[in-house]
C-alpha cells in the first residue's frame, strides 16, 4: 500500500508539473477550520507579532498586521470593513496602520470570530554611537571561523575582503559587539579569540586585503602596528576570486568548460527555523518550504546541463550558518547562490514591497548577481530591480561570485498567494538556472576544453621567489571537505525531493478545495 502511494504522489506531480487541472486555488476557509480547531476561541490568525494579541513598547509610529480571513465574510477591524482590493480573493490580508502614544487597540471580526491585539507604542529608538574603548596594550586575535564578516567605519554596508579562518591581527580597540583591527576595519568580536603574543607565529595568516582588476591582483598584509607590505600578481587570464588554504592564497580564474563548473545551491532556513511565515503562519507553507522546492528544482536543471553542482540542503533539516560557510569556505565553487524568501520590519507598510530581489556581498558579485536577477525579471514580469548590496554570510565566498536570492515577501499577501502556484515555482526555478548558464556563458565558458597554458604569478615585491609563486599558483582545489564531499553524493536526491515537495504541494491544494465544497 505504501509503495501504491508513493507511485499516486509521483503521478501527481508529473500531471502538475505538465500543468494539469491540479495546479489548485488556495481556499482560507479550510484555513478557518484549521485555527478553530487549535483556538476555538478564533478563526483567523494574525502574524508574525500580533497572534499574542499584546504587542509591547513598539518604537515607531506605525505597525503591520498580516493573516489569513475567511473570504466567505467580511473583514472589519475597529468596525471599518476591509475593502476587496485589501484582501486577496484567498483571505490574504496586511494592514498598515497608525500608532499613538501608548496602547492602540484593534478589533478584528470574521465570520463570526473576533480577536483583540493592543499595540503599545513606546519611546523612539535611540541609535546612538557605541562607545570606543581603546586598548592602551597591545591585544592580539585570531579568527575563529572562516569568511568574516570585515567591514570600515563602523558601517556594515562597507565591506573590506573577508578574512579567511585562522587570520591573526593586532585588536587597537573594542566598540559595541565589534574589534576595531590594526587596520581601521571592523570585525564581529563573536567570531574571534583572543590570543596571546606568545601564540603568534612566522606560519599565521597575517591581516589582509586582496584587489583584483581584470588579470591583476592587490594582495595587502598589515604587521600588528597597521603598516601595509603590497604584493602584485599578474596572470595570463582573468581572476574570478581567492582563497586561502595552509596559510597561503590561492587565486581562481572562470572555468572554460561546463565540465569544470562548479556551482552551490543553498536552500536557506530548514527544520527548526522556519524562516519567514506567510499569512496562514504555521498552517501554510513557510519559507523553508519554497525555498526547497525552488533550489531542488534549480539544482536539477543545472545538472541537466552537466554542471558540478552541490545540494547543500536538501532535505528539511536545520544546518547552523557558520556549518552551511565551512562548505565554501576553501572550496573554490564558481558560484554560491542561497534562495530565500524575503520579509520585512514590522512598522513598514507589507503590501509596499513585491516581487524577486538579488542581494550581493562583495564587489566582485555584482555583476553576475545583476545577470540573473535581469533574466528572472525578465522571465516573471516583475520590474528589474539592480542586485543590492548587503552583508548576507552565504553571499561571502571569495572564490568566485556568491549571492542571496529572495523570490518574493512572505508578508506581501498577493506574493505568498502566487508562491502557492506550483507552476510559479518552476518559473523561477528555470530562470535561475538559465541566469547561471547565461552568466557563465558570458565568460567563455564552452563545450570543449580549449588549449591554455596554466596561467604563471609575478610579484613585483617579491623577497622570496618560492614562496610568492607558490601564493600566485593556480590551483583548482579537487579535495573538497568533508561536509562538501557528502552533500554532493546526496545530491542525487534532489529529483525524489522535487517529487516528494511537489506532490505534498499538489496534495495540500487538493484537499483545500475538497475541504471547501
């Protein structure tokens, strides 16, 4: 009987992948039930902050509701009826409204069910600048993790080169959660250990930066005191990233065939982290779930194509952030792309914001992440929107471009109801994958190999010949670490998830329409 289901479910799926009469409308009233048997009390839900019905000392002068309404009644909040273009023909609703000073009360009626959120709104938040403590002897750390976050003037939006695991530097002084380093830049002080001087050694990974420009690279180390010592490498071809491994760099250059891509695929959030919740909260899908269904199907694609690519999450299981970085963090991948969900603060008008967006980290992704985010606006109708740049962990690979992709917003009720079409999915599954094969297509990237030489590395300041062309070296890494090596044989399953995910979808738009007849 078990394996008569499992092959029901794979039928489904291929009849609602070939758009059949599956592809469902979601229906709230089923939704209804659901919340009256889990609050009888209830039968609607309010979401993200106001399901508590209490919202406490809210600094701002407006707020945000988002739930799901039985679209069979009416919608009144404080007795004004919400009007249709407010609410989606599903039930959807988010509503903007207006703060005074102390508690706000806001009555909402449904079909018959009532609930009552008090909003109190408190002082203005004050973002004053963290106090400096300078450090008047000399104090000495390490990174703990690799791809550190490094950013400049105490503003995180400009970022320095990120540090590899095990850098040493000089720490001149302590503000807020960061170290001001020798350099002037500024790292998270969670993400390093203070050492002592008698720890340092000539082997350490000494505080750096690193430029590249076309076919030329800038490496600069800083000695404890912040004095820069500038190393130039030039090669034969262009540079497509950096990484460090046993203490040395290793610059990477654009694969010339498919053969040698090699892309990440990162489905973020999973298990206990939800991520984002849409307007039926729990009771629908969250934003773990389509991002599973997206990037599965975008690593299908890719390796229909022939493309090395690695399945970092592809089951339902929740994998800390630093665990998800240790898997690029000296693996030279071509590209990391991490599909998410967006989402929003909660005084910020939810119906304000729709559609897909690219987020970048570094300089040197923006070009490929503008490229993909051109052709998926392209291929969804929605307006382009440039590749933004933001410090997203999963968009720090330094070895080749690496971006954060956001489908849509959970909260914006007409963007959660058309992530609920199977066929949307697929829609942007499919442009993400041609994005990529179009990027790399913009590099030269072909069928055969072609005949180049190994690119050679010059240093101008070269004291020691050995050991800077050892560092200029082009070495593509063929041993990945542990974790890469087994997400990559577990891969394969990403077909049996699309199918195991799709019919789940197919399945739970099915059973809402029997529900509403």
């Amino acid at each position: 009987m078990k394996i008569m289901n499992k092959i029901i479910l794979a039928l489904i799926t291929l009849l609602s992948l070939m758009n059949t009469a599956f592809v469902f409308e979601p229906d709230c009233e089923h939704f209804m039930r659901l919340f009256g048997e889990h609050d009888s009390a209830t039968g609607f839900v309010l979401l993200p902050h106001a399901d508590a019905g209490y919202l406490d000392n809210v600094p701002h002068d407006t707020v945000s509701f988002l739930g799901a309404a039985n679209p069979a009644f009416p919608l009144y909040v404080n007795g004004e009826l919400i009007a249709q273009g407010q609410i989606t023909d599903d039930g959807f609703f988010a509503l903007h409204r207006s703060l005074e000073r102390g508690n706000n009360s806001f009555l909402f009626e449904n079909g018959g069910f009532t609930r009552e959120v008090v909003v109190r709104r408190g002082a203005s938040e004050s973002w004053g600048t963290s106090r400096r403590t300078n450090f008047t002897t000399p104090v000495y750390g390490r990174a703990t993790s690799g791809n550190i976050s490094r950013y400049y003037d105490n503003n995180d939006d400009n970022h320095g080169t990120p540090l590899a695991r095990g850098t040493v530097f000089r720490i001149i002084a302590e503000q807020g959660e960061s170290y001001i380093l020798a350099d002037g830049s500024f790292v998270y002080s969670n993400r390093v250990e203070r050492i002592s001087q008698g720890e340092l050694d000539d082997d350490s990974l000494n505080l750096y930066s690193v430029v590249v420009d076309g076919n030329n690279a800038t490496l600069t180390e800083y000695d404890f005191e912040g004095n820069p010592t500038q190393h130039e490498y030039s090669f034969d071809r262009a540079i497509s990233g950096h990484y460090f491994k046993d203490g040395e760099i290793i610059f990477t250059h654009p694969p010339q065939t498919w053969q040698e891509v090699r892309v990440l695929i990162d489905a973020g959030h999973g298990g206990t982290d939800p991520g984002a919740l849409g307007p039926p909260g729990r009771f629908g899908l969250m934003e773990k779930d389509f991002n599973l269904i997206v990037a599965a199907k975008t690593v299908a694609l890719l390796r229909e194509r022939g493309i090395q690519t690695t399945f970092l999450r592809d089951t339902d299981d929740f994998i800390p952030v630093l665990e998800r970085m240790e898997v690029f963090e000296e693996t030279p991948y071509d590209l990391v792309l991490s599909v998410h969900a967006n989402s929003m603060s909660v005084h910020r008008d939810f119906n304000s914001s729709t559609g897909p967006l690219m987020y970048y980290t570094l300089d040197e992704s923006r070009e490929a992440a503008n490229s993909i985010i051109e052709h998926i606006a392209a291929a969804t109708g929605h307006e382009y929107t440039p590749a933004i740049r933001r410090n997203f962990a999963m968009a720090r690979n330094t070895a080749g471009a690496s971006m954060l992709f956001e489908m849509g917003f959970m909260c914006n009720p007409a963007d959660y109801e058309r992530m609920l079409d199977a066929s949307y999915l697929e829609l942007l599954a499919q442009s993400l994958a041609d994005g990529v094969i179009a990027h790399f297509t913009e590099l030269g990237v072909t069928d055969a190999a072609t005949e180049t030489d190994t690119p050679t590395a010059s240093s101008e300041n070269s004291d020691n010949e050995e050991t800077e062309a050892t560092r200029g070296t082009w070495i593509r890494h063929t041993k990945p670490v542990s974790r890469t090596a087994e997400r990559q044989n577990s891969g394969d399953m990403s077909d049996f998830v699309i199918v195991v995910l799709m019919s789940a979808l197919v399945m739970y738009r099915i059973q809402l329409k029997q529900k509403k007849r």
